[in-house]
C-alpha cells in the first residue's frame, strides 16, 4: 500500500519546474485540489 506522503514526494518530483497550475492541469485536477493534496489536507468523500 502506497503512503500518501510518498505519492506527494513522487506528484512534486513529476511536476518539476512546471507552474502548480500547469501540472495539475496536465494531470487532470484543478490547481486548488493539487494544493490541498500537496499540504495534507482531507479530501471530502462523495456521499453513497
């Protein structure tokens, strides 16, 4: 099982030099969700 702090650690060295916007751009999410992600903030779950 991945931790998230790895799959933070792996987000940030893919992103390299690239603006947050752009990178989260190209990988699909908005730059507000990639921010909250990169400072471990919880993420709301879709309700069943």
């Amino acid at each position: 099982m991945w931790r998230k702090e790895d799959v933070v650690e792996m987000l940030k060295k893919d992103q390299g030099d690239r603006t947050l916007r752009a990178y989260a751009t190209a990988v699909g999410c908005s730059a507000s969700y990639l921010h909250d992600v990169y400072n471990g903030r919880p993420m709301a779950m879709p309700q069943s």
